[in-house]
C-alpha cells in the first residue's frame, strides 16, 4: 500500500485492515486532501485481496467534525468570472467527486466496520452511512449538520440513511439538524451496539472483525454483493441477481472446508480473494 496519508494510518492485521483517522487534534475535518487519499487507500485495500474486513476508526475526542470549508470551494474560487454555466458544472462534477469517495467503501469487496467516538458530523454521516456496520461509543452522537449552515446534504446521508432507520426519523433529523445520541441511534437501528467508552469500542469492533475475516472471503463477498444490491432493487432482480452469482461464484471447497473444520474443532481455512489491478470490483 502507498505510505505517507495526511489523514490517514492503516494497520493490517490477521486479514482485518485498521483504517483510522489521524487528525484528531483538527477533530478529523474532512480537508481536500482526505477526499482524495480515502477511495485510493480503500482501492488499494481491496486490489490485493489480503484484507477481509476494514475497520474505519478515528482518534481524539471527536470520530470527525465533518467538511472542512476549504472543501465548499470546490475548485470554483480561481474561475468566478468564468460564465455561471460552466462553474455550475464544475460544481457538479466536484460533488460527484465527492459522493465516489464515500461510494468506495460500499463497492468494496469487504465488510467496512465504523467505529464512531463522539461527534459524527456533517460529512461524516455520509461517510458512515456508506459503511456496512456502525458501532459506537456511548459519548457518541449524530448530527446532520448541513441544514444549520444552510444548505442540503450531498455526499450520500440522504440517500443511504432513509434505508437504514425510519423514515420519518431521518427526516427529522435532515429538517432540524439536531443531535442524535448514540442510544437513540442504536435504538432506531443505525448502529449495531455501544460501547461504553472509545477503548471498549476499538476492542469490540476488531472482535466482530476478526469473526467475519474467520469466514470465506468470496461468501463474505456475495453477501455484501446481495444485500447492497437487494437494496437497490427489486426482489425478483435480486432474485435473478443471486442465481446467476451461485452459478459463476459457489465455492464448493469452502463448503466442505467449513463443515471440516467444524467437525475437527478448529477454525476454517480458507483463500484470500484474488489481487486485481484497476478500479475497485474490476477483477483485472
């Protein structure tokens, strides 16, 4: 992987990546440069096949504050006397840009874990939303920030949120900008469970990590395949989607290595995903 992140340290361990925000002093704000190195570094995760799972953790009191401002130019600031036409497409394209940095964790082949401490904020709802799981710390809480500076949230909480919780819940939450403490967010199902404090977090996430990297990482994958895909789609598409994916993807060997293992008493073993070269999912 490449080294040298501004916002980022990553740790492998046992198939299980630790991806953690490193700008805990800057409460994690989410600068130009972190918009670039998170889809590279999830993309690079993914192309070598060795991690099953990533854990996306933070650091510092905050898991993140969100957008820094320097984002909100979008690279439109050096062309303002260019015509309205041509900055609003720029504009556009910036914020697609965007959207695709979060997209990555969802494309990727492997689970993607948050662990959130403290505020998760702004941009930082998008990010989560776009992982599998959520888990928290009780400090934690939940703000969509971008109504109290007066604008519509874009990089993806609107649109992932409303399949994740009520709703009517995300609606207001969208419409008044208020904080959603991490008990609520476990009870309305946005997280899977609190912790009491940031270490008992760490420690929990990497647990659950650890027991999805134990299973078949082409199984791992096609659940990730189906569920997002049965999201998006209708039953009887994903219905068709699932055929088609046993008749190019069963493993057979992993069946039979599982139920040996069972009976042996041991945990399974089983291959890595292949390496690919190019975009995530290319398979090249």
């Amino acid at each position: 992987m490449s080294d040298g992140y501004t916002c980022f340290e990553t740790k492998m361990d046992g198939g299980v990546a630790t991806v953690t925000l490193s700008r805990g002093d800057q409460l994690n704000t989410m600068i130009p440069a972190f918009w670039d190195e998170l889809p590279v570094l999830v993309r690079e995760l993914d192309a070598t096949g060795e991690a099953r799972v990533v854990v996306l953790a933070s650091t510092g009191r905050h898991f993140s504050a969100g957008m820094d401002l320097a984002v909100f130019d979008g690279g439109n600031r050096p062309h303002k006397e260019a015509p309205q036409g041509h900055v609003r497409a720029n504009m556009r394209s910036n914020v697609l840009h965007l959207q695709e940095t979060f997209s990555a964790l969802e494309k990727a082949r492997m689970p993607v874990l948050a662990a959130i401490q403290g505020g998760c904020i702004g941009g930082a709802v998008d990010m989560v939303t776009a992982c599998d799981m959520r888990y928290a710390s009780e400090d934690a809480f939940f703000c969509i920030q971008e109504i109290n500076i007066g604008m519509t949230a874009d990089v993806g909480t609107l649109q992932r949120l409303p399949k994740l919780i009520p709703e009517g819940v995300c609606r207001e939450l969208a419409y008044t900008g208020r904080r959603m403490p991490a008990a609520e967010a476990k009870a309305v199902g946005l997280v899977n469970e609190v912790f009491a404090d940031h270490e008992a977090l760490l420690t929990g996430v990497q647990e659950v990590a650890r027991t999805i990297a134990a299973k078949p990482p082409l199984a791992v994958y096609g659940s990730k395949e189906m569920i997002t895909y049965s999201r998006d789609h209708s039953t009887a598409d994903s219905l068709e989607h699932i055929a088609t994916w046993q008749a190019g993807m069963y493993q057979v060997s992993d069946m039979a290595e599982s139920f040996t293992a069972k009976a042996e008493g041991r945990e399974g073993e089983f291959d890595d995903l292949l390496p690919f070269r190019g975009g995530v999912g290319n398979g090249v």
